[in-house]
C-alpha cells in the first residue's frame, strides 16, 4: 500500500523535529553540526518528502557545506517591533503571509547585523527567518537560506536570554533543488551586506543561478 503524502510529510517533520532537539541538547556544536549533516543526507537519499527530484536520489552525492567555522555562531538579542503583516514573495506565483514582531540583532566577524523575525501566520504559526547575504547567487543559492522555520521543527534554541544564531546550519529552501517546491525567499530587510560563508552551498546542479 502506498503511504499518504499526508503522513510521508509528517514523518519528515518529526525527523526534523527530533534531529533539532539533539542539536539543542548537544554541547558541541560542532560536533551536533556533524550530525545534523549525516541526518540531512540520508533524508536527501531515502525519504519520499526529499527535496531532490526522484530520480537524482540513487547518485546523490551530499549536500554540499563550508566547513564549520565557530565564528559564525552567535546569539542574537531580540528586540521587540511594531508588529506589520508583510506578503513575502515566493518562488511559486503566490506571496505567503507572515507577520514581523522583532528583529534579533548581533555582531559577525565585527559588523553590528540585524534580521527581521517573522510569524507565519497560520494555524500554530511559527517563527521564520531567511536571509541573503553577500554570496548569494555566487557561492550560496541566490535567492535566500533559511536559518529558523520552526513550523517545521528548524529552532536552535536560545542561550542566556538570547537567540541562537548559529549560521552554520543555515541551510538552502527546497525549492533550490527542484522548482515544483514552492518557498517563502528572503524578505527586504534580510539582506546582509557581508558574506556568510557558513552552511549550505549552492547545488552542484544551480553552480550558474543568480
């Protein structure tokens, strides 16, 4: 019997879910990071929700990452905003609605950044952040990577008070892989001006997008 979409998504997202708690609860990160990998692999190679088209599972190689670099791991103070509904565009023809309530500001490799925190705004929400950043297009996915998607199970916690930032899970939207996914890009205000380069690179099959 075939499995309903339904509970294929299901089980991808409790994967996820519980793949993220063990980076929560892991006090290395780099080593959690290393897991994190593995898992994400095999869930490329096997499951029925992967983001690869069906027929590029069996030679699938590995997602492709920058090596860990404990520098682009940091916390983010949270301040509180103005809440404002903002339809971010999409890679599909529809927006999708999310609501800004803060931004988290912090220091990478000394430059003072912020980025928008947003709440999707449907049943249970969730906190979502994308960015781009200066090798967008270039060395990561041009559109954006998604660092929190918590509706999905994407929450690295917080430490002390603040958010946990830590760049080098940051990781490319399905739609990177294959365009029948349709995914919320990176909003204006989530455009570093620096280069990230931390977590996912771009696909050995987009190494020309912009």
């Amino acid at each position: 019997m075939s499995r309903p979409d339904e509970l294929s998504l299901l089980d991808w997202k409790r994967r996820i879910s519980e793949l993220y708690a063990g980076v929560r609860a892991d006090s290395d990160p780099e080593r959690a990071w290393r897991r994190w990998r593995d898992v994400r692999d095999e869930l490329f190679r096997s499951h029925s929700q992967s983001p690869l088209p069906a027929d590029e599972r069996g030679s699938f190689g590995g997602v492709s990452y920058f090596d860990y670099d404990p520098s682009f791991r940091v916390l983010g103070t949270v301040e509180e905003a103005e809440p404002e509904r903002r339809e971010i565009a999409t890679s599909g023809e529809r927006p999708y609605s999310f609501t800004r309530f803060a931004r988290t500001r912090f220091d990478l490799a000394g430059d003072g950044l912020a980025l928008d925190l947003y709440w999707l705004d449907g049943y249970g929400g969730g906190v979502f952040l994308s960015f781009a950043d200066a090798t967008s297009g270039k060395e990561t996915y041009g559109a954006c990577r998604y660092l929190l998607d918590t509706v999905k199970g994407s929450d690295l916690g917080e430490a002390d008070g603040k958010l946990v930032l830590d760049f080098n899970f940051s990781y490319n939207p399905s739609c990177a892989y294959d365009p029948q996914w349709v995914c919320p890009l990176a909003p204006p205000g989530n455009r570093l001006p620096v280069p990230v380069r931390a977590g996912e690179r771009l696909p050995a099959h987009g190494r020309s997008r912009s």
